[in-house]
C-alpha cells in the first residue's frame, strides 16, 4: 500500500494548527506535509514531529517576501511562488535559503519551490528561462543540504495564472534543469483537471525516476477520496504496481479539505484510508 501523509494546511480545520500534529499520529499518520512553516519557530515544530512520532515529508519555500512577515503577506495577497518570475530572482533566494534551514531542522528531504503567476502577454519563454536558472541555483544549495527541490503543475482554475500547468511541461522543466535532485511534485487533484487520463501519466512518469512526491484531493471539489469522479482503488493500486516496477518509495500528501470540517470530520472522514 502507498505510504500517506497528512497535509496540515487542510486537514483538521477544527483544531489549532500546533495541536493538529497529535491528531494526525492519533488516526495512525507516521508522515505529515503542510504549505509553511514559517509563523512558527523550527524549534517548535521539529518537537511536535518529535513527541509524535512523525515524519515531516514536504513543506514549500515562501510564495514571496524576504523575511517572515513578508512571507506570510505574500500569500495573503495572492501571490504563489517567485521562481519563473523574472526579475525577482534575488526574492526566490532568500525564500529558498529560509526553506533551507526549517528543513534541516525539521529533517524534511523536500522543499516544493513555488513557481509562481505569469500575467497574460508575458513571455512563457522568459519565465521557463528564469525558472530553470532558479532551479540550477536550488539544486546545488539543496545538494549541500541533502535535499531535493519539486515543482508543481497546477491547474489554472484554482490558481488563474499560474506558469506551470501540465506534466509534460514540468518534466521538461526538470530535464532542461539537469540535476537529480529536482524532481516533479505530481498532484493528481490539479493534473485530473488539466489532463485527465492518471493511470496513464502515473505509468508513464513514476518509472523516470522525476516525480518525488505525489498529492491527492478529489475531484471536483477538493474533498477526501471517494466523494467525486476518481476511481482512487484503481489509481492507488497502480501507484502500487508501478512503484514495484520501479523502486519508487515516496509519500502521497493527502491535500485535501474535509467535507466535514465540523469537529472530529476530518477522522470521521478516514473512511477511504481505512478500506486500503
């Protein structure tokens, strides 16, 4: 069976994001993800993992800004990563050298380096140029440190604008790139929407050795697995199979919000993890 990890940012809307840790390990997660860590000291986090018994798997750079305030405004104000973004190239350094130290800290093996919007008439060919010069510099700094960087395809509905779409695209992104340790984050919430056809990708990318992470959210509606279109026993026995084939050992994020978010809705919830 595929291994899970829950995504913090959205599971257990109910309860203080601090106290969702205990949470998780209680309806039997070993792994946790969640979008940033920043409004919390390392320290702080790595001792919820710790008293746990938790694994942190993924968490992102900073979507903008240079320190934590700006971190943490960035988002609000709708921006979504600085790595394609021209002329912002110092902006993404700073954000991915702060990923850096949570991560040794809080012993996590990948940071996704957010790839950001790209206005419309803007050249495609300049924000892929800049995303790959970005990513040349995090893989010889994520190097250092042991740790791999991800980019995400996401779908344009959710985040109008957004510079990478399709796994196709991020996968030649990866290539042009060059170094082992950027990988692919695929999410098949965000890839169900653009592309359709999963089995088909997952056999088709997994055996690369280019995806590193997986993430999952029903479709249409972003909920748990099992309230929408996806056959998710059919894509998980085949993320199964293919992993087999190929020695893939990753982590599949569960980033999804609970259709219940009433108090207990996210364990309740669990139904589908519980059938596998």
């Amino acid at each position: 069976m595929p291994q899970f990890a829950a995504n913090l940012s959205m599971m257990y809307p109910d309860l203080p994001f601090l106290d969702r840790f205990e949470a998780a390990a209680r309806d039997g997660f070993k792994a946790v993800e969640y979008l940033f860590p920043y409004a919390f000291p390392a320290q702080e986090l790595a001792a919820r993992l710790k008293g746990n018994g938790l694994q942190q798997v993924l968490f992102n750079a900073p979507p903008g800004g240079t320190d934590t305030d700006s971190f943490g405004k960035a988002w609000e104000t709708g921006q979504r990563g600085t790595a394609s973004v021209p002329g912002r190239e110092a902006e993404f350094r700073t954000g991915f050298a702060q990923a850096l130290i949570y991560a040794e800290v809080l012993n996590c093996p990948r940071i996704h380096a957010m790839v950001g919007l790209r206005a419309e008439g803007a050249s495609a060919e300049a924000f892929d140029a800049t995303l790959i010069s970005n990513l040349q510099w995090a893989a010889l700094e994520a190097t250092k440190a042991g740790r791999d960087v991800l980019v995400e395809p996401i779908n344009t509905r959710s985040v109008p604008g957004f510079h990478l779409n399709r796994q196709d695209h991020a996968h030649r992104i990866v290539q042009a790139v060059g170094a082992p340790n950027v990988k692919v984050q695929m999410d098949l919430f965000h890839c169900q929407i653009v592309e359709g056809d999963l089995s088909a990708k997952i056999a088709q990318y997994l055996p690369t050795g280019r995806v590193g992470h997986f993430q999952i959210a029903e479709v249409p509606n972003r909920h748990e697995p099992g309230t929408g279109e996806v056959n998710w026993p059919h894509i998980f026995r085949t993320i199964d199979r293919v992993s087999a084939e190929c020695g893939w050992d990753g982590w599949i994020g569960c980033e999804y919000n609970p259709a219940d978010a009433s108090a207990g809705g996210t364990s309740r919830g669990l139904g589908w993890l519980q059938a596998l």
